[in-house]
C-alpha cells in the first residue's frame, strides 16, 4: 500500500456489526437469556467456531450442505459451524464418560452460514442454545422442558411469544404409509418451503419428486392442520394408521401433558413445523413474535445425532433462540430508545491544576458502584461540557479546588442545570436511586 491509495473501508456482506450503544443493548439481551438458562440448571459449553468438516456435515444433508463455510488448511478439511447443536453432539461423544446424564447444556455463540443475504438472514449470527442429553434414553418430559425455557427466555425479554409445536414422527409415518421412505429428506424440504412458496408449487414439487397427486394433496393438506391437542388429535387419529404416525400423535399428547404441568401458556399445535435439519426426529417447534410471521428461534428432539460419534445412543432435545434476527427486527421496529442507553452515568470535569485529584475520584465512585468517567481529553472547561452533551451524559461532577478541600463536590443535571453539592457516598445513595426509578 502506498501512501496515495488508501483501502476503502468496507464489511462483508451478510456479517453483523452494531453500534456501541446497540451493542450494548444487545449485551443486555444475552444476559438476560443467559440467566434464564442458568436459573433452569443448565451447565455452560463453549465448542470450537471451526470443525472438522466429517464431523460437522455428518448428518446435515438438505440445504445446510450448500450453505457451510468450507476450507482446507494444510492436510484439515474445515467448516465453520452453522449451528452449535452438531458441535454439541461431537463433544458430548467425546466426553461421555466424564459427563453426568441427562447432560443438560446451554452455548451462547456466533455460528455461520453462506445464504444470500437478506432481511432478517444473516451470514454470522448468534445463537443462544439449551440442550439436554441422555444416555440410552430421555423422557419426553425434556422435550417439554426445552419448550418451556424457550418461553422463560421471552419471558425474561418481556415479549409475547407464540409456540407452535409439531412431531415429525407424524408425516414420517405418512411418507411410510404411502411408501416414499426413500424420498425423505426431499419431501421434508419440500415441506419447509411452505411458507415461502405457492401451495401449487409445493404440488409440483411434490409430483416432482415422485408423489401421486392425490398423495401430494394430502400431505400438504396434513401440514395445514392446526389448532388446540384436543382438535388436531380428533382430526389425526383416523387420518393415517401408520404406526409411526400414531406414535408421534401419542407423543405430540404426552409432551401436551407435561407442557400443562409446566404452566406454559404460549403454545399452539401445528403440524406444518417442519424444520429444516434432517437430525430432528420427533417433537419439534418455533417461536414467532405474537401476530408477527418472523420466526425467532425454536427446536426439536434428534435420536439419532450422536451415532455418527459413538455407539452409544444418546437421544437429545434442544432449543434455540435466533437473537440476531430478534434483535435486528426490534431495533427497525424502534422498540429500543437508544437516547436513554449510556456507558456513563457520571462525567467528572477537572480543572488543569485538579486532573489527579479528579482521576483519583473517579476511581472512588467507581468502587462504589457508580459508572464515573474522567472528561480529561477536553482542554478548556466549556470543552468539557461539550462533551458531556455530545455523550448524553445527564449528570457532571466538578472537582476544583474548593470540592477537594471539602470532601463536597458539586453534582450538575445536565438536564434542567441544577446543581448540588455532595459528598461521593452521597452520590452514590443518589445514583441508586435514579436506577431503581428508571
């Protein structure tokens, strides 16, 4: 580089970058849902951003294939991971000996994934997961767990969130039924695409794919049924006799119970919740804002994930909230007020003769709990409330002469100019009270 061409600053598309003030609001999100998951006895995990591409792809399939950042660095065959559910199922293979089941985890962290960008789809974003795994086997009641922690982290983000809730088990039984088990995975991506395609398209698809009309009419028409348990189990018993249909109507019932017991209130069936991983097996669901369509996380039950690492069979259940999307959505959707957000609750102002005194000050307020920051770059005194104004602080503190001498400084609102003078444990006492009224 020369010094006449300069490199035009510019970001990947598709990867995130916040502001300070969002970031910190974002911060706060994860915090929250990070206690929500700690409260629920959830241990903390934190897998490798990249994997080995025979452990990462080993049971994606579909369209996940197509969407994974792959390299090789030297003999390694590498991928970033693009969710933190495979990840888990490697680690847990590895140290299955050493963990005490059911294994329940929680991982907060970025995974990746090479989709076109658009709104709401991002190609780095972060994923906050809860798992729980067994050894052998593992009662559907984790399966409710799961669904009800989904609805503690809303909860705890104070947004109505609406659940809706499937069995996978029910349109594998159909597929059995109608004797397309070979065609699977390719009429379970047909499925998900539901939402995002003409229903005659699907159709088409579906013929497509080998499935008779008639056949590609009644699947489709399965995935519309909604509803309360006690409808869509009147309306499912007599559909289809297949046995695995019937097992997954049974447990869709079951894990009903224990939602009860749980006292969730924000779930809903639907059997059109397909998701898009092939590793699910049986309970699955996602969460959408109330009367939105944007989806914001969600999970299922997957059986099978850790035989491609061990022997031993360790069926999982998990859930997973999409906090990138959420969080982009409710800041286009003005639902923060960035102007109320600051790093600093206090902005110390100094005179030439007095900046040791006013460093050693705020080193006072902060041990006692206060959020104080030196204005020591600004030179002159009007500066130093320029400052201030510009960061939004509400409050400033003079330190001079006379302050140090007394032990009283002399507190200003920026907001309506008034001042009073204040010893540093009284302005402490006063500042949390101004957090507990906010």
């Amino acid at each position: 580089m020369t010094e006449n061409k300069l490199i035009t600053p510019r970001k990947l598309k598709g990867f995130w970058e916040l502001m300070p003030k969002e970031q910190m609001l974002f911060s706060s999100l994860l915090q929250k849902i990070e206690k929500v998951f700690q409260d629920n006895c959830f241990l903390p995990l934190d897998t490798p951003v990249l994997e080995y591409s025979d452990a990462l792809l080993a049971k994606s399939g579909g369209e996940t294939d197509k969407q994974v950042f792959r390299f090789s660095k030297g003999d390694a065959d590498m991928c970033m991971r693009y969710d933190l559910t495979v990840p888990l199922a490697r680690f847990v293979s590895m140290h299955k000996t050493e963990l005490c089941f059911p294994f329940k985890r929680y991982q907060i962290g970025k995974v990746y994934r090479g989709e076109r960008p658009q709104k709401g789809r991002f190609r780095e974003f972060y994923q906050c997961d809860a798992d729980i795994i067994g050894d052998g086997q593992l009662s559907l009641v984790a399966d409710a767990e799961c669904i009800n922690l989904f609805e503690k982290c809303f909860d705890a983000l104070s947004l109505p969130v609406e659940i809706k809730v499937s069995n996978r088990k029910i349109i594998s039984g159909f597929i059995e039924q109608i004797g397309k088990t070979d065609k699977s995975t390719e009429i379970f991506i047909v499925l998900d695409k539901l939402d995002k395609i003409s229903i005659e398209d699907a159709l088409n698809e579906l013929q497509e794919i080998g499935l008779s009309k008639r056949e590609s009419e009644k699947i489709a028409k399965l995935t519309q049924i909604s509803g309360k348990i006690e409808e869509i189990s009147k309306e499912l018993r007599d559909f289809c006799q297949n046995s695995t249909f019937q097992n997954g109507l049974d447990e869709l019932l079951e894990v009903d119970k224990y939602l009860k017991s749980f006292g969730c209130t924000s779930v809903t069936y639907s059997l059109g919740v397909i998701r898009g991983h092939n590793y699910y097996t049986g309970t699955v669901f996602e969460g959408f804002l109330k009367d939105s369509k944007v989806a914001v996380g969600g999970g299922g039950r997957f059986e099978n994930l850790c035989s491609y690492f061990s022997a031993q069979k360790m069926p999982g259940v998990g859930m997973s909230v999409g906090v990138t999307r959420l969080f982009d959505l409710l800041l286009q959707e003005s639902y923060f007020d960035i102007n109320c957000v600051t790093e600093t609750e206090l902005g110390v102002v100094n005179f030439d003769e007095t900046l040791p005194q006013a460093l050693e000050v705020v080193q006072k307020l902060r041990k006692l709990g206060v959020k104080a920051d030196c204005l020591y770059e600004s030179k002159t005194f009007k500066g130093k409330l320029k400052e201030a104004n510009k960061r939004q602080l509400n409050y400033v503190l003079f330190v001079g002469e006379n302050e140090i001498e007394s032990n009283l400084f002399t507190l200003k609102n920026m907001q309506d100019g008034s001042q009073e003078s204040l010893s540093l444990s009284q302005i402490a006492e006063k500042f949390e009270k101004i957090r507990k009224n906010i």
